[in-house]
C-alpha cells in the first residue's frame, strides 16, 4: 500500500487535516501525519508532533515557538521536519508527501518538499496559489503539484469537504501512478528554448536522439532554466546545450523572463560539458504592451522608442541596446571566466535569434557586434572557447556545429 507523508499545521488545522487523512485512506492509501506547528504543539494527535521534530534537532519545541525571530522559527520547523521526512522516506516508510495550509504552511512544506529527488510526488493544497510572487516560489524549482483551493482551508463546510475530497483522489491517484522509479536511460542533456530558437532546438533535439541520448528541452521563461539547473546539480542530466541562456541578461535589465543573477553558477560548476549561445541577449522581454504608458522600465528605458516585436497585446520583445549588451557580454564573461567546466560558446554572427536575423523586427548587427567584441574581450583563460560562426541561429549549420562539438566534448568524459 502506498504511503504520504502529510504536513500541516495541527493547532490551527486538526480538524481538516484528519478529514482529509481519511478521505486518503478511503481512496486505498495509508497516511502518516507531521505536525509543523510554529505556536502551540498538540501532543497526541498526529503521528510526528512539531516537538517530537524538533526534537531530532536536539532543540526544545520551546525555542522556536517563543522567539519573534519568526525567520529563526521558520529555519527550526523546516530542518526537523526535514529531518523527520527524509529519515521516513530512506527507510522506504513513505512514497510521496503532502501539505496543505496557507502561506506560512506551505513555505514550510515546499522547503522540505524541494529536497527530494524528482519523481517523488509533491502536492500541495493552498489558497495562496493564486499569489504569483508565492506560488512560484513554491514550485518553480521542482516538481511540485499545487492545488488551488480558492477557499480558506481553516474550517469544515461545504466547499473545504469537497475540496479535500478532491485533494485526496489527486494524492492517491498520484501515489499509485508513481510506483515505476526513474529509469536510467540513455544519457540526458539539457537544452533551452524558446519561441525564437526553435529552428535551431529542434535540429539540435533530433541530432542528439539520432546519435542515442535523451533530449530533454526547458522553457527559457525564467522557472524553467532554474529547473534545468537544480536538475544538472542534482545528477538526473549529464550535459548542457544551453541555446538560451537569457534567464541571465533579463535578471541584469529587468525583464519578465528573469532566472535570477545566479543563471548558469550550477551548470558551470557541474564539470559536465557546457555549451552557450547568446540567444536571447538581442531582446528584453517587456509584455504586455499596456505597460508602455506607465511602468517605469518602459519609460526608463525608452522601450517604446526601440525597435518591439509584439506578437499580441500580452507579449512584447524590445531590441536590447547597445550598452545593455555590452553589459551582459561583461557580466556573462565574469561567469565564465570562473567555470570549472569546459565550455564553449556558439555566435552566430549573422542572428542571436530568429528576430535578429536579417529581415526580422529586431535586426541590429551593430548591436550584435558590439557584444561580441565586448564578451571576446572579456574572456580570460582557456576554459572558455567562442567560436563565431557566418551563420544565424536558425542555420542548420549552426545546430549541427553546436552538436558534434557536445559530442566530442561528451565522449571525452
């Protein structure tokens, strides 16, 4: 029978959270509960009370539930639950984990959820769902399921009863779905992509399946490059063509795709081969276009003056100028410059993406030639190799370069 881990917090949720543990079992799935309690511990009703966790911590329950450091109270409840959960999970006790809660429950849950290896279900119930700069946080570096509840899981009436009736059939259809582990496998290697590559990615997805590795292709929109690298940093993939790297130039200029400055640390450090392009670094995704009146890096940066290429009303792609370029070259070449990884870096010199090619809405080769005079200049040492090709991104020239040189590199290892 499988089993779930569920957390929540019983002193404010005892009577949900037990409503729900049954309707599990009903659905044919052993339950076993972890109380994560910040205020006042129930002793006697779930099967891990927050004292008994905190315990594996050799603290005293007392500690994190009397301080108003609630930043401290938090990091406590997170590692002994973490401590409870992973010492349940290597003694093959639980198959997956659950929580439900509101914003302070769920953060507690998706920290400890994050730890476990990718496979391992994950769900999450919460009304907090519906706020962006949570729920990404929630789930946007793993494989999370979140649930919106839309109601307030904090007492029994009609919509809770019937939303933790639904929860439970997610969890335990979930469980049983999950039984089969990750199979090994072919080696598999990471690619970015977006809309503006996809001529190159998809030549490059195909080559390396002919060749007998696993293809396994991430959203450059921000969470998916962050995804891609927890998951090179955790071994499930054994290389990188990063097609588009531009997670990084969006955290720099403020765009909506930002990954967070830290884009491309994991890879580089990963020892497996890494290879770049600056697609991506020739737009700053800036939607939707109802912004351009009133939002302030509309008009600190003049988007609206620059060459826009606006598929519709929700998205909107600036031409980056040349000092943002230059900029990135620099800051992209700092990251290099420290890999611990070979890496090499394709320039297609006649279009970062199919945008920028010549033809397209944000064709600016001067632009373009001033990163890559700006990033050559910038690389010092011999880890890093570019290698400027008379080609654009949408060449299959270029994709088939970009492959054999990863395979060269991979069969090196």
């Amino acid at each position: 029978m499988s089993t779930v881990l569920l957390l929540t917090s019983f002193d404010t949720r005892e009577k949900e959270v037990m409503l729900l543990k049954g309707f599990i079992q009903e659905q044919g799935c052993d339950v076993i509960t972890l109380d994560i309690s910040t205020g006042t511990c129930r002793e006697g009703v779930a099967d891990f009370s927050c004292r008994h966790a905190t315990a594996e911590l050799a603290i005293d329950f007392e500690v994190p539930s009397t301080t108003s450091n609630t930043y401290l109270t938090m990091d406590y409840v997170i590692l002994a639950g973490l401590s409870i959960a992973r010492k349940l999970y290597n003694e093959g006790k639980i198959d997956g984990l659950a929580g439900i809660g509101g914003t302070s429950n769920v953060t507690i849950v998706s920290h400890i959820m994050k730890e476990f290896p990718f496979g391992i279900p994950k769900l999450i119930l919460t009304s907090s769902a519906a706020i962006p700069a949570y729920a990404a946080k929630f789930f946007a570096d793993t494989d999370i399921s979140v649930f919106h509840s839309c109601v307030e899981i904090n007492t029994l009436n009609v919509f809770v009863r019937d939303i933790l009736d639904r929860f439970a059939g997610m969890v335990a259809g979930t469980l049983k779905a999950s039984k089969k582990k990750l199979g090994k496998g072919p080696p598999a290697i990471a690619i970015s992509e977006f809309k503006f590559s996809e001529t190159c990615t998809a030549r490059v997805r195909e080559l390396l399946e002919e060749k007998g590795y696993q293809a396994v292709p991430f959203s450059a929109t921000g969470p998916g490059e962050r995804i891609m690298e927890r998951m090179v940093e955790k071994g499930y993939l054994r290389g990188v063509i990063d097609v588009v790297p531009a997670g990084l130039s969006e955290a720099i200029l403020g765009g909506n795709r930002a990954s967070g400055l830290d884009r491309l640390d994991k890879e580089l450090a990963s020892g497996f081969p890494v290879i770049l392009t600056p697609c991506g670094f020739d737009m700053l995704s800036c939607g939707p276009y109802d912004r351009k009146d009133a939002d302030p890096l509309w008009k600190q940066k003049r988007l609206a003056q620059r060459k826009l290429f606006i598929p519709d009303r929700f998205r909107v792609q600036a031409r980056t100028s040349r000092k943002e370029v230059e900029l990135v070259a620099r800051v992209f070449a700092e990251k290099l410059n420290k890999s611990k990884s070979r890496v090499f870096v394709f320039i297609p010199l006649l279009g970062f993406s199919s945008l920028s090619k010549a033809g397209g809405p944000l064709f600016d080769p001067q632009t373009d030639r001033a990163f890559v005079r700006i990033f050559a200049n910038s690389i010092k040492g011999d880890k890093v190799e570019i290698i400027a090709l008379n080609n654009t991104i949408d060449d299959p020239e270029f994709a088939d370069a970009m492959v054999e040189k990863f395979l060269q590199l991979f069969q090196g290892i």
